[in-house]
C-alpha cells in the first residue's frame, strides 16, 4: 500500500512541472505582447522597450521561465498589470465564493444523485428507472446559463423567494451566505448530478448482477441493506473516481454560474482577466486550478486504499 502512496504522490511533480510550462508559455508564444498592452495605445516604441527590460521580457526565454519558477516556490504569482496588485492577493480574496459554491454544489449532487442512481438501478427497467433516467438526460443536456436563467426568473423575480445575484460571506450573515448559494448551486448541480445518477445507476446495476448479491438475497437479507451493504459499498470504487471527475466540470461551470449570478468568485476573476488580456493573473489562476484538480485527483487515488481491497494488500 505505501508503495503505491509514495508512487501517486511523486506522480503530482511531473504533472505540475508540465502544467508550468504550459502556463508559462501562454505568455510567451502569445502574439500580444504584455509590455505593449501595459503602456497603452499612445506608447512609443521607446515607452514599450522600456517596460519590456523592467518586467525582464527582454532576456532569454530560459532565463524568464527559471526565474519565474524561483518566484512560485517563494510564493510570488506575479502583479496584476491592470490592477496592479499581487496575483496571489486577487485570487485569495475570490477563493471564498468559489469554494462555497463547489462544495455546496458537490453535496447537493452527492446527496441527490446517489439515492437516484440506486433506486434506478434497483428498480431498472421499470417506469421508475425510466424516469429518472429521461430527466438526467434531460438535465445533463441543458446549459448551466441556461437553468440559472429560468431559476432567476422563477424563483428570484417572479416569486421573489431568493436573492438573484450577489454573494455575501459566511462571516457577514450566515443565512444570506445560503440563500445566495441556493440558486447557483441547484443551476451548476443539476448537470454532475445527472452525471453522477446515471453512472451510479450503470455501476450498482452491474453489481446486483453478481452471484455474491444473488446469495445474499437467498439468505432472506432484506433489499435495503443488499443494496446499501453489498451493492453501494462494491460500487464506490468507480462512484468516488466519477466524483473527481465531475469536479472538473464544476471548475468549468464555475465559470458561467458565476458569471450569471454575479458572484465574485474566481470565475469572475478570469473572465476578467481574460478581456483584459491579464496574462499574470491568467497564468495564476491556470495555475491555482490545476494545482487543485492534481491534489483532487490525488486524493481520490489515495481514498482507492481504503476502498479497493487489492491496493491496501
């Protein structure tokens, strides 16, 4: 088992590394150029130069890349070349609002698509399971834009039950912080929860096809504790991995759910930077993101020793 701990947790260096590069050279090969961008549409050529030797653009690309990768291990993302503060900083004050939300959206997924997914696969073939199935298709076929659009405009403006955009931190107001989640998360949920039904139907299907399931039906075992005993806990393995999975398109649909909900969340922050053709903060926030979807993925690869009997032996 600690072998293959050790071999999962060296695997994140090379990962990282390559993301680096990557991230480094979305500046570099891209044909804006920062130092131009920065000075202004009025810069001379003298100006540009100017600010290209101060942020050090003028010196061998393998020299920027090892100097920059000196300022992340200390810590240092960069500054912001319009808003002219920390990258680090920027990110740090959005980090609240986005991980609010990819965590309530995640429990309201888990929550709800799990008993789904189990009663479809129990009851497979039936209306019941053809129902459930039709609306996670339907579900998972609609933008996210799309459902948080139609929630504003039930739920928020028509009924007036919910605030329609804005977030308000957990230390601010505990019950403004949930109602401005509300929404966002039933929009971003709705899609991983179809996700997660339809595989957790696919995967206890399979398993209540096993001899195991049929000879504990046999000794009388009722079908609640076949399904959530011998069932759900084989069937964890595959569910856990398409958790991981869907919190990659949680990190996508973060993005248009803040976005919709005005929510000032890293999302935003890139959207932001996109248009403004903010490489560092671009790169910060690439790097950020990646960093954790790498440690997500770890720790499912690592939750796999205590799930998977032929890892932890």
């Amino acid at each position: 088992m600690w072998a293959y701990v050790i071999r999962r947790i060296l695997a994140v260096v090379p990962v990282m590394a390559t993301v680096a590069v990557v991230v480094f050279l979305i500046l570099h090969l891209n044909p804006d150029d920062p130092a131009a961008i920065i000075a202004g549409d009025n810069a001379t050529a003298t100006d540009i130069e100017n600010i290209r030797r101060q942020l050090g653009l003028d010196r061998p690309v393998y020299i920027q890349f090892f100097e920059w990768v000196g300022r992340l291990i200390g810590g240092d993302l960069g500054s912001s070349i319009f808003l002219d503060r920390p990258v680090l900083h920027l990110i740090l004050e959005r980090v609240e609002p986005t991980l609010a939300l990819a965590i309530s959206t995640t429990v309201f997924s888990v929550v709800l698509a799990l008993p789904l997914g189990v009663v479809a696969a129990w009851k497979a073939g039936t209306w019941i399971d053809q129902t459930i199935m039709a609306v996670a298709v339907l579900a998972f076929s609609f933008p996210v834009f799309l459902i948080g659009y139609g929630l504003v405009q039930g739920l928020a403006l028509e009924m007036e039950l919910l605030p329609v955009q804005g977030f308000v931190s957990i230390g601010e107001d505990p019950g403004a912080f949930l109602a401005h989640l509300v929404l966002p998360t039933i929009a971003l949920g709705l899609v991983y929860t179809a996700l997660l039904a339809r595989m957790t139907r696919s995967t206890v299907l399979e398993i209540l096809n096993e001899d195991y399931i049929r000879t504990a039906r046999a000794k009388g075992l009722a079908n609640g504790r076949v399904l959530i005993i011998h069932a759900l806990k084989n069937a964890a393995v595959p569910i856990v991995t398409t958790i991981g999975v869907g919190i990659a398109l949680l990190i996508g649909g973060v993005v248009v759910t803040e976005s919709v909900f005005a929510i000032p969340g890293i999302g935003r922050l890139t959207i932001d930077a996109v248009l403004h053709r903010d490489y560092p903060v671009i790169q910060g926030v690439i790097l950020t993101v990646s960093g954790f979807y790498v440690l997500i993925n770890l720790a499912i690869d690592l939750a796999y020793t205590v799930l998977d009997p032929r890892i932890r032996y």
